[in-house]
C-alpha cells in the first residue's frame, strides 16, 4: 500500500487502483455517518433547477394532475441510477467519462464522451437563462444581473474549498420547500391527485410528448449521475461508506420527486383550472399565491434564483470535470488554477458563455429551459446505456455489480424514454 499525502489530516491510500480517504485519527467511519451526505442531495436537488421549476410548472398547468402517475416510476427509478452511480464511483475511484474512456472502443468511448458532453454544457447554458428570468421578476435588468451572478459563481469555485462551495449549495436548495406549503395552500382536490397518482393517463400529441420527454430528462439528467459519481470520488469516499454515500443518493432522490411533484400540485391547482399558460416567469410565480399572496413573485423570484445558482455552480463543473477525466487531465475543486488550468478554463468558459447568451434581449426564457432538457431527453438513453454496461462488468465491479432490481428499473426507464423520444420526433416529422 502507498500513499501520499495530501494535507495535515488527510492521507489518500491507493490500494490496487482503489481510493480511500483516511485520516490520522482513523477512517471516514470515525466520523458521523453526516459527513458523507452532500453529492447525492446535491445531484438530485439539482434536478430541481430552473429547468426542472419550467417543466413542472408547465406540466401542472397544462394537463393538471395528469402527469403525477409518471413520479410513481421516476421516484424509485431515480434512487436506483443515482445509487448506481454512487457505486460506480466508490468501487472504481473514477468518474463516468474516465471508466468509459477505459473500458469501450476509440469509437464508442468517444461517441460517450461527446453525448455527455453536449448534454451537460447545453443544461449547464440554459441556467442562466434560469438566473436571468429570476432577476427580471425584481425589476434586475439581465444584462446586469447575469453576469454579476455568473462572477459570483465563478468566484466561489474557483477561490473557495470543495466544502464551502458544497454548503452554499445546500443552503441554497432549501428554498424548494416552498412549493410543498404552497400546494398544500392551494387546496387541491386530493381524491383528483391520488387517482391520478396511481391510474396513468398518456396522450399521443406533440404537446404532450414534449412534456413528458422533458419531465423524465429534468427529473433524470445525466448531468446528475455524472456529478454524484465525480463527487463521491473527489471526496474519496471508500467501500466500508458506501452504505452510507447510498442513503445520500436515496434522501437526495426522493427530496427532489417530492418538491417536483407539489410544484405540479401546485400548479396544477392554481394555474389549470384558469387556463393560465407558463410562459414567463410571472405566470409560474401565480402558482404561489396561495402561500404568498401578493408576494408570490419575490417567493418565486427567491426559489428560482436559489435553484439556478445552485445548477450553475454544479452544471459548469461538472461539465469540466467530466471532460478532463475524459482526457486525462487533472481536475478538480481542491485544486488551484495553477494545477488545473483545462478544468478551470472549461469551467470559466462555460460560464461566459451561458451569461453571454441569456442577456440576448426577447429570447424566451421558459421555452428554452424546457427545450434544453427535451434535447437532454434525446442524449439519456445514451448515457444509461453506458452505465448500465459498466454497472454489470464484473471485471470491473466484482461482488458490486447490478442486481436484477437496479437492472429492471434502468432498463424500464431506457425503454420508456427511448419510445417516448422516437414518438415525439415521429409527430414532428409528420
């Protein structure tokens, strides 16, 4: 066994390829099990983004309550993938795009890396679209706010630790709760909402699919599985916690369903019933009237704001590190611009960019969103696909590789999203 050190307390081992953090007072177990939580809620929060707020509220407005059968699936389904990755990180020591760059073809590691790649810097883009139609809901003109946001993310990054950054995120993710009051406010007509719940309805339209592709790709994105597997291994989390990195992917799941399904309750309570349409973000913020009365819009305003720093932070690096790994090249938060310029540079880059185009005056912020995460649609059957074969390969997992449930659930969702994408382009072309 070998090791190098890396600060005063903490010692990377490097034990057959695998890492472990430690410590000179024991292992990571020493500590409270509370430690380990973070990547998993962060990941699935992060679902919750400015995206996700556009395609919930849409959903809810649109059809009702029609849509909350779908969350029964998405519930276990996302806490199955999320926990997959999670394992996949801990048992390998490497992110997603480095164990598909190890373990496939030139060709088909490529094709992997690209996909993910296009997925997570369009999504990583379209949260300052997030941010800027937030900050409209204050009177902030965008081509001010965005780009002070966009420093403000930058700037926490790239000067502050992994843990800082880590806790922000957290802090930030709280103001979703809102939406659970707010719904339960509304007054729902809760024999509609159970029924609904568990008898599903689906519609063969444009308007529909879209939906419903956008509704799975926003609840189940890669960006999420590639940033909960990067983070468990930045983290150095080691077998002997996986249990407990699991119970993180599976808090963080089934918090995130819950607030996506009462923003569908509450839309679907406030909004549908007066044909209001989501367009803007003053006519998702209505749907908080019942909570915030004529202070709906700064709730609102708050909640998406929160939500789209939170995704903006995540998104970029994610994105970079994903990339790096791809390569080869050193990333990561721990260290400094010096030691990993590619990453960083990616990451500033992304940022730039994604400020760059959301302060371009009359472009639809909402239809955006929901058309990121539709094309986000189109790309996740490609990165389950790669999971699910690294998940299996016993060569690599040993005693850790799927079981026959973690098999179903993923292959279920590949299946529903493949055909609901190829029907949805099919009604397009036609």
């Amino acid at each position: 066994m070998f090791f190098r050190k890396k600060t005063d307390s903490e010692i990377y081992f490097i034990d057959q390829g695998k890492f472990t953090l430690g410590s000179r007072k024991g292992s990571l177990l020493g500590f409270k099990p509370l430690l380990l939580l973070g990547p998993g809620i962060i990941a699935g929060l992060s679902g919750d983004d400015a995206g996700g707020i556009a395609t919930y509220s849409s959903v809810g407005a649109d059809y009702g309550y029609k849509f909350l059968w779908l969350f029964t699936l998405l519930i276990p389904t996302l806490a199955v993938i999320q926990m997959m990755s999670i394992r996949l990180g801990v048992v390998s020591g490497k992110g997603l795009t480095s164990l598909i760059r190890e373990r496939f073809s030139l060709g088909t590691a490529m094709f992997g890396i690209v996909s993910l790649f296009l997925s997570n810097s369009l999504t990583a883009i379209s949260e300052f679209f997030g941010i800027a139609a937030s900050l409209e809901l204050f009177m902030v003109p965008r081509f001010i706010g965005v780009p002070i946001a966009g420093f403000i993310v930058w700037w926490l990054i790239v000067k502050g630790s992994y843990k800082k950054v880590e806790t922000l995120f957290l802090i930030l993710s709280s103001l979703f709760i809102s939406y659970i009051a707010a719904a339960i406010l509304a007054k729902p007509d809760w024999g509609h909402v159970v029924r609904d719940t568990f008898i599903p309805t689906f519609e063969l339209n444009k308007e529909y699919l879209v939906l419903f592709v956008a509704t799975i790709a926003t609840s189940i994105t890669p960006y999420m599985q590639v940033f909960a597997q990067s983070s468990v291994v930045e983290k150095g989390i080691g077998i002997r916690d996986l249990k407990f990195a699991q119970l993180d992917a599976v808090l963080g799941s089934i918090l995130a369903m819950v607030i996506a399904i009462f923003i569908v309750i509450t839309t679907g309570a406030t909004l549908f019933p007066h044909g209001i349409v989501v367009n803007t973000a003053e006519d998702a913020a209505r749907a908080l009237a019942p909570l915030a009365g004529n202070y709906a819009k700064i709730l609102f305003g708050l909640g998406l704001f929160g939500a789209s720093m939170l995704a903006a932070g995540v998104l970029p690096l994610t994105t970079a590190f994903s990339t790096c790994e791809a390569f080869g090249w050193r990333a990561g938060v721990n260290y400094s611009y010096k030691q990993a310029p590619i990453f960083y540079s990616i990451f500033t880059l992304l940022i730039i960019i994604g400020c760059a185009i959301a302060i371009i005056p009359g472009i639809p912020l909402i239809r955006f969103l929901i058309l990121a995460y539709v094309l986000n649609g189109i790309f996740l059957p490609i990165e389950l696909f790669y999971m699910l074969k690294l998940s299996n390969d016993r060569s690599l997992m040993d005693k850790y590789v799927n079981g026959p449930i973690f098999n179903l659930f993923c292959s279920i969702i590949l299946v529903v999203i493949t055909v609901a994408v190829a029907l949805m382009l099919l009604f397009y072309v036609i």
